[in-house]
C-alpha cells in the first residue's frame, strides 16, 4: 500500500475527497433527449448480444475457436454496455452527479477493463481469420478451442491486471482542490489532473495504457490483414479471393466500427469543444455493442442459419403446446 499512498510513507497531508462531482454534458440544450437515445441503443445492445451468446450456447454447430472469441466479444459488449449505460443515465437523467471516491474508482475499474477487452477480442479473431486463410489445411491442428479459450483467458488476466494498476496508482494521488471531473464518467486522465501531488506515474500509466490495450492491437490486426491480402494474391482463381475475402467481411466491419470513431476522438479531441468530445467519446463506447451482433448475424453464415433453425424450433414448440 505504500507504493500506492507515498503520501503516508512521507507523513505529509493526504487529501482523499469523499466524493467527485462529474461534470460533463453541461450547457447542452434538450440533453435529455440524448440519454433517451442511449437507452434504447442500450437495449437493443443487449438484446442482441444475448441473442449471440444464446445461439452459440444452443446450437452445437458453432463450437470451434472462431466462436469462443466471438462469445467472448458479445460477453464483453454486454458487461461493457450495462457498467457504463446505466451508471450514466442514473447520473445526468436522474441528476446523480456526485459519486463517492470509492464507488468512482470501480466505475473507473470496471469501464476501462470491458473497454480495453473489446479490441483484445478483435485481436483473437483476427488471428483466426490468419490461420484460416493462410494455412487452410492445417488450420484445425493450428488453432483449437482450447488454444483460443487459453488465448482469451490471458487477455482478460492482463486487462484486469492493466487496470487494477492504473486505478492503483489513482489511490496515491491526494485531491485538494478540484472534484469535479470534465467528463461523463470517471474517466482516468481527467481524474489523474486533479491532483495536487505528484501525477507523474498516473501520467506515464495514462500514456501507456491506450497504447498497449488499443494501438499495438490494431497494429497487430493490419499487419495480419497485410498478411491476409498477400495469402489472396497468391490464389489462383477469383472465386477463391472472393469466398475466403468474405469470411473476413464481418470482422473486418467490427475493426472499421470499433477503432475508426475511437482513433478520430484520440486524433483530433483536443481540438473539440469538451462537450463536442464527451458526445464523440460516449458515442464510440456504445455504438459497437450494438451493431456488432447485427454485423455477425447479418453476415455470418453460420449464425443466422443458427439463429433460423432456433426461430423455427421455437415456432414448432408453441404450435404444438397450442395443439
């Protein structure tokens, strides 16, 4: 605990606040109309991510690795949706602004832990699009289901880890000016500022953290993709590219979805207006848990033929009880 409170070893007065006030989303006119929208993407991110989990688990058919990731992608989307939605519609519709210190922290905990493994997920099925193009005949013995449950089981231990240290060191920070945070949940840079002590491993940890959970990922995804598109070049026939093009049509949707909103947020944000930037930022959040089980369904065979043969079974079932 002490490399978290420096402030104890040192014996110098440690300011804890007993609450913060989040602040954005001031000044914006007919804002409630807003949170109404995210309510209903709210629902509709569940109920289509439910949908998947419930088909993958039904029918026997979607049991290979592709599938443990894309469980573990709507899993994700749906802790990710409901730690972050409705905490945020209790807060601005309901006027919930103030939240205590330690409740913040697990706010903070929670958001960025499900944030983070939703493009660790991206990485698990770009892999296994790899595998599946460019080793085709030897892609069961490559990639198995226990290879990519090993696989997701080690991006959840390391986000977990990621984030209790960067909320760790949150704790040795002493607040004795400031509580009000510019932002519309705790967020950890605009929380990491306002303290009146040495920022410095929050700084290092807040400059690290995207880089590690959000930029190495998309580079590891192109350079797999780079890899893909050179596995197609060396196809011999054009119905070839286009069938093994189109088992990457989904998951190529989901990266577009997930870090084109996030990189142009991380790009250009500071140029904003912060209220601008808190709209953009919250939009990147929970947007894709809702459209990435729409892109799967939509485009994945394999599902939506799932997801009919559950549609009639259910059908049957009730014309018989009628019966």
């Amino acid at each position: 605990m002490e490399f978290f409170n420096p402030a104890l070893e040192e014996n110098i007065t440690f300011v804890r606040p007993a609450y913060f006030y989040i602040g954005g989303f001031i000044g914006i006119t007919n804002i409630n109309y807003y949170f109404i929208f995210l309510f209903f993407v709210y629902i509709f991110s569940v109920v289509g991510n439910t949908t998947v989990l419930t088909v993958i688990i039904v029918d026997h058919t979607l049991k290979g690795p592709k599938y443990v990731a894309v469980f573990s992608l709507a899993l994700t989307d749906i802790l990710g949706s409901t730690a972050l939605v409705p905490k945020v519609l209790d807060i601005f519709l309901f006027n919930h602004r103030y939240i205590s210190y330690n409740e913040c922290l697990t706010f903070m905990f929670f958001c960025f832990t499900l944030l983070s493994m939703q493009s660790l997920n991206l990485v698990a099925l770009s892999y296994d699009r790899l595998i599946a193009i460019m080793y085709p005949l030897h892609y069961q013995v490559k990639v198995t289901q226990k290879l990519m449950m090993n696989l997701i089981v080690f991006f959840w231990l390391s986000v977990i880890t990621l984030t209790l240290t960067v909320v760790g060191l949150i704790t040795r920070l002493s607040f004795c000016r400031s509580v009000v945070i510019n932002s519309y949940f705790c967020d950890h840079g605009p929380v990491y500022r306002l303290a009146c002590n040495d920022v410095f491993p929050s700084r290092v940890i807040g400059i690290l953290s995207p880089v590690i959970m959000l930029w190495i990922p998309l580079a590891f995804i192109l350079a797999t993709y780079c890899c893909i598109a050179y596995a197609l070049s060396k196809m011999s026939t054009v119905q070839e590219r286009r069938k093994a093009l189109k088992t990457c049509t989904g998951h190529l949707s989901l990266v577009t979805i997930y870090f084109l909103p996030i990189s142009l947020v991380f790009g250009i944000g500071s140029k904003m207006h912060p209220n601008a930037r808190i709209i953009n930022l919250s939009l990147t959040t929970i947007i894709p848990p809702m459209l990435n089980p729409i892109i799967y369904v939509f485009q994945t065979q394999e599902i939506k033929q799932a997801l009919n043969k559950l549609v009639k079974r259910r059908r049957q079932s009730r014309i018989g009880r009628k019966l």
